[in-house]
C-alpha cells in the first residue's frame, strides 16, 4: 500500500475523498465530546434501528456526501 493512500472496502480515497481527515476531524469531535469514535458509531448504530433508518435528514451539497453543489 502506497505511503498516504487508504483503502476501505471496495473503495479508496479517490472515490470517497480524504477519508483519513475525514476520522481524525470526527475522532477530534467525538472526543470533546468524551466519547470515542467507536462509542459514536455505536450510538449512530442504534439510533438508526431505533428509527428504522437514518435518524436524521441528509442534506443534499453536503461536503461528506461528496457532492459539492
């Protein structure tokens, strides 16, 4: 694997931008906070069930869905 280049899954940082600033801003966040990112993940998890979905509205033009508009 090259120096600075992520892979995740089937995608890599091409496809999903800068994922590794992506983590360390919400790592930061999350922290402040007095949780982990695992800890976050976790809630967003059981928040989703709890909804029977996403458990808030995704805003079209939003810079971690990649489409800038």
């Amino acid at each position: 694997m090259d120096r600075g280049v992520y892979h995740y899954g089937d995608y890599d940082v091409k496809q999903i931008g800068n994922i590794h600033a992506l983590y360390q801003e919400a790592e930061l966040l999350f922290a402040n906070c007095g949780i982990t990112l695992t800890d976050a993940v976790n809630i967003f998890l059981r928040q989703s069930i709890n909804a029977g979905g996403i458990p808030f509205p995704i805003i079209r033009g939003s810079r971690y869905l990649g489409n800038q508009e």
